[in-house]
C-alpha cells in the first residue's frame, strides 16, 4: 500500500480542468514542474510537449499526447503562501485524446471522454511499452528503429499489417525516404529469403526511376534477385513480357498512345486481323499485297492517295524485311511516276519515252515492283506487329474505309516507339527463380519512363488476377508487391506532357490496382518526394505512411488531408524532421510516432548520397 502511494506520489502530474471533445486541458502540479522526475535509481523524461499521459476515470485509463503547453498567472496565490516564481504560474497542458486502456492491451480510439478533476499521470515503463506495442498476437515483429524522443525505446510492427497493405513513404530530396524503403525491405528479406515458401509464393517488383537499387548487393546480396538495367540509347537488359499479354490490341493501344474513338479499333482490326496473318508470314503474299495496293492507287483518282503514299507504303515495308532491294526499286519509281495535280491522274514514263495513264500505266509499274526481292520477313514478333499495323492502315485508307488524317498520327508514333520497345522488352513467358525483382528506367528516355512502369504493373496485376481462381482451389495465396521509388513520375495527376486520354488511362489503372488489388494479393509501396503531384485518389488509400521531413506547403496539404489520424503536432514538425528521421502513421501503428530508422550495413545502402562537393574540389596532395 505504501509503495503504491509512493508510485502514485511520483507518476501524478495533474488534473483535468477542460474537456472539449477529444483536446482536454491539464493543470500541472506545482511540484513536477522539473524536466526529469527520479525513482526507484532511475531517471525518468518529465511530461512535456510529445510526451504521453493517462487520465483516470474510474476503473477507465484514457491515453493522450501532449500537443501543447501554456502558462497563466496564479490568482490565488498570496504572499502568505508564497515561496517562490514557480509557485506564482500554473502550467497548462493541452492533449489529444489517442486511445484507452482494456483488457486486450492499449487501444485506439474514444469510448469515454474524461471528467473535470479526474487525476492524471506518466506511464509506467510496462505501459509505455504497451501503448508502442504494434505487434499484434499471431503476428512477426520487425524492428524498424528507435523513437526519437526515447532512443532506447524500439519501435517493432507487424509484418502482416505492414506489408498486408499499400505504403506510403514521402519526403524532399536528402530526407532518407530511399534509405527507409531500402530499410523495410531489407530487414523482411533477412526474415525469409532462406524460406521456399516465400521464394515461390511472394513476389517484389522495384520499379527505379534513378537506378539507386541495381547495385549488387544493394538491400540484399544479387544472388536473391534479378536486376534489369533497362536502356533505350543501347540494347541491354530486356524485360520479359508473355506473348499473350503483346498480342492484345489494348497492349498496343497503351504503347503507340493510341486515341479512343478511332486509332483503339483500327490497332484491334489490325492486331487481331486473321485476314493479315499470311501476309505477315509469307513473303509472295506480301509483294501480292504491295502491287494490288498500289494498282489501286494509281486507278482511284484520290487528291489523297499520291506518289507519297506509294512511297511511304514501300520505306515502311522496307523496314521490316530482311536484306531488301525496295529502295533501289522506290528510287526506280520515283523517277518513273508522276501524279498530274491538275487532273488528278498518274503517268508513267516508260523505257521507251512513251507516257502510259491510269490503268494503262499499271502494268509497267507491277513489272517494276516485279524486281523486289528480299531474304524473308522479319521474325521477331515486335516488327511483325509494326507490318500488321502498316498493311492494315495502308488496306484502309486505299479503300477508302478509314481517314488519313486520323491514322497518320498513329503510324507515325509506331515505328520509334517499337524501336525503343525492342532495346526494353523482350517477348517471353518466363517464370523466375528469384522472387526479387529490380527494373532500373536511369537510361530510359522519358516517353519510355512513362509507359514502361504501367505496361509492366497492369501486365503482372492482370495476370495475378486470373490465377486468383486457381488459387482458391489450391488452397494457396500468393502475394505481390509493386515497389515504385520516385512514383511522381508516373502517378502525376498533373502532368502536361500527355493527353487527357493518356493520363486519365494511367491514373485509372494504378488507381485501380491501389483500390481493388488487396483482394487479389497485390499491394503497392510507392516513395516520393512530391506528394502533392499524386493523384488524391491513390494517397487517400494508402494503409501506413513514413514521412520523412517535408518542407513544400502543398505536400504538407495533400498528406495533412488523407492522413486522418496523424496528430497536428506531427504535421507541424514535418517541415524540421532530420534526416533519416520519420513519423510513422496508419493503421499499422496503434499511435503516431517519430522514429529514428535504423542503420543498415554501408554495402546494401542504396545509390543515393548527396555529393560532397569539397572532396572533388581540392587536390589530393595538399592539405589546404
């Protein structure tokens, strides 16, 4: 009984003297107002702002945060009684209510507000421990660092509410939002890289904006992962894409940008088209193509359908076969036929100096078109797509069933874009033995860095929706998680340097992913420094946040609005948070804390230190 008075001596700091919804106002005794209080040999952190109290209430104990503190002038102090400044201010406390005390342990949330005079106090250390307990029963710790106002206090979460769930990470640049990704991942790594189970039923894919992650033993050591330096300057490392999934028209449609209403169903009609499929695969089919073609060019008096046409038709053709003579038979006709703009007619000029019209001229230019010759049709499936998508617009416009100023946009994005496609991707159903995936973009040009991460997500989100069935009757769940580092780049919803349709297609299909993709085991983590330049819709899903320091108002906004349950005084210290330093928020975390992220090992850092100008700027053989 008397330790208990004792204990109770020392842990009360005060009363209540307001209740306003869930901010509650504290009067602080008059005796703890010192910066440490000490007990039983042990110095303990006074409360102050940041710090945590218990209000009791009954049988009921209600935890709140210190938000704030004020101090008012004493009235009923007299001199009399008066010993000393101190004794003359009382010390106001303003907090904001967290959670409660039950059986289970410290919960979130209000059930009771307190009443006026009900008695306050610090918690005790097996208290403080319960409050930042995040580990709930059945689940795996993972210890992430320490909190920052208590550096011998660790901060352990579960790893099926972490990981369960889509992440957020935000921070300027310097901040350490790299470092805490790379810190998560690592510590779950170390966890159950040895397990086959993990091996074969979880899968991580790092999409890398600025190729921090591809060194060797960046997170964890390269034998656990594939890398894939992507470029678009030089054929490197190419990313595998099922067969199935490329010859989809909606494959096509991302890719070449295409419009709606008209370029979608012309990629349909062409990607789709069995009436093609001869042509594409037999080289006498399509020189029989090129010469009815332009056989019926020459005949339709067509302003549209000039010499141009006929030469664009064979540059194109030319570049997707094998050791041709087209551009000697091109330079032939060139010289040979003439359109007439006044009458609207070809004219050949023959051998002989005569001049043939229309049809009569027909015949000797099929005799030209005679002498192409050519090895074979190109194979691989990238430029038989590009010769699909050349016959089928060429067949259209030639008959007249389609506008010229509706699908020239569109045949003329297609031959750069498979180009770069060829040197990013390459056509295969490959099933890895390493569940660690890193996709680097450094060397990627920036139309490719837009459409890569998307091509990529929706291709794995597709697929792991179709095995979702056959899961069920396995009796086995498998999970994917989508890491994007720099995500701003793709999950802008302001960007200007694309259409409406584009954009509105890109933020609906992450949007999508982020929304519906828990029931089907895929989960994003998704990192940047510009939180404002995501799209609302995505912030405002996401389960866990890490906020690194943030100093732009606009991000402080865009976070401050879907991140209900962060308290005001961790947005007010976001502005000055050191680096490396972070406040941990959602529904991972019970409450609220800022934490210090532990270190990980030099060699599996990412690739991110900020330069240290002065080292590459003095000599190494002096000293000043």
């Amino acid at each position: 009984m008397e330790i208990a008075l004792q204990k109770d001596s020392i842990f009360k700091v005060g009363k209540v003297i307001s209740v306003e919804g869930r901010i509650v106002k504290i009067e602080v005794d008059k005796t703890k107002n010192s910066s440490h209080l000490l007990y039983n040999g042990e110095l303990l952190r006074n409360i102050s702002v940041n710090s945590y109290i218990k209000i009791t209430k009954g049988f009921t104990k209600i935890i709140g945060k210190v938000d704030g503190e004020f101090i008012v002038e004493d009235k009923q102090v007299t001199e009399k009684n008066y010993k000393s400044e101190k004794f003359k201010i009382k010390r106001i406390l303003i907090v904001s209510l967290l959670g409660f005390f039950s059986k289970k342990g410290f919960e979130r949330g209000i059930k009771e507000l307190p009443l006026i005079n009900n008695e306050c106090y610090l918690l005790e250390k097996e208290e403080f421990n319960d409050v930042h307990d995040f580990v709930k029963i059945g689940d795996s710790p993972l210890t992430l660092g320490t909190l920052t106002h208590e550096n011998e206090q660790k901060i352990n979460i579960g790893i099926n509410d972490l990981f369960a769930s889509h992440i957020g990470i935000f921070g300027n640049t310097g901040s350490g939002k790299s470092y805490t990704l790379a810190k998560l991942y690592r510590e779950l790594f170390l966890k159950y890289i040895k397990q086959q189970n993990f091996i074969k039923n979880t899968q991580f894919i790092f999409i890398d904006f600025n190729g921090e992650y591809i060194e060797d033993d960046t997170i964890i050591e390269k034998d656990y992962k594939n890398i894939y330096c992507l470029n678009t300057r030089i054929s490197k490392d190419r990313f595998p894409v099922p067969e199935d999934y490329i010859k989809d028209h909606n494959f096509w449609a991302l890719v070449l940008d295409a419009t709606e209403k008209t370029q979608k169903p012309f990629l349909h009609r062409a990607i789709e088209n069995d009436w093609l499929e001869e042509k594409v695969n037999n080289k006498e089919e399509l020189k029989e193509f090129l010469k009815q073609s332009i056989s019926k060019i020459i005949d339709k008096e067509d302003d549209n359908l000039k010499t141009n046409v006929i030469i664009d038709l064979l540059s194109q053709i030319d570049a997707c076969v094998i050791n041709s003579n087209i551009i000697e038979v091109l330079n032939v006709l060139r010289d040979k036929l003439q359109f007439h703009n006044k009458n609207k007619t070809f004219y050949f000029i023959a051998n002989d100096g005569n001049t043939y019209y229309d049809n009569n001229a027909i015949p000797y230019v099929n005799n030209v078109l005679d002498e192409i010759e050519f090895d074979e049709i190109e194979s691989e499936y990238l430029t038989k797509v590009r010769l699909r998508i050349v016959l089928q617009y060429y067949h259209e416009i030639i008959n007249g069933f389609s506008n010229i100023e509706h699908l020239s946009p569109l045949l003329k994005r297609t031959p750069k874009k498979i180009v770069d496609l060829k040197k990013v991707i390459s056509i295969e159903d490959k099933k890895w033995d390493r569940n660690i995936t890193i996709i680097s973009l450094r060397d990627v040009n920036i139309e490719m860095r837009k459409m890569l991460p998307l091509l990529i997500c929706k291709q794995l989100y597709e697929v792991k929706k179709d095995e979702k069935e056959q899961e069920k009757k396995n009796g086995v769940e498998t999970y994917l998680n989508i890491v994007v580092d720099e995500a701003h780049n793709i999950l802008s919803s302001i960007s200007e340097r694309e259409s409406e349709t584009w954009k509105d297609y890109r933020l609906e299909t992450f949007e999508e992913i982020i929304k519906e993709g828990r029931k089907f085991g895929v989960f994003l983590t998704i990192a940047s420094q510009r939180p404002s330049d995501i799209s609302s819709t995505i912030i405002s899903q996401l389960h866990n946040f890490f906020l690194h320091r943030l100093i732009n108002n606009n991000d402080i906004k865009a976070v401050e609005k879907t991140v209900s349950y962060l308290d005001k005084l961790s947005f007010e210290s976001l502005p000055i948070l050191p680096t490396g330093t972070c406040i941990l928020a959602g529904l991972s975390a019970q409450v609220p804390v800022m934490i210090d992220i532990g270190k990980i090992d030099k060699k599996f850092e990412p690739n991110n230190k900020t330069m240290i100008l002065i080292d590459n700027w003095l000599d190494k053989n002096k000293n000043d």
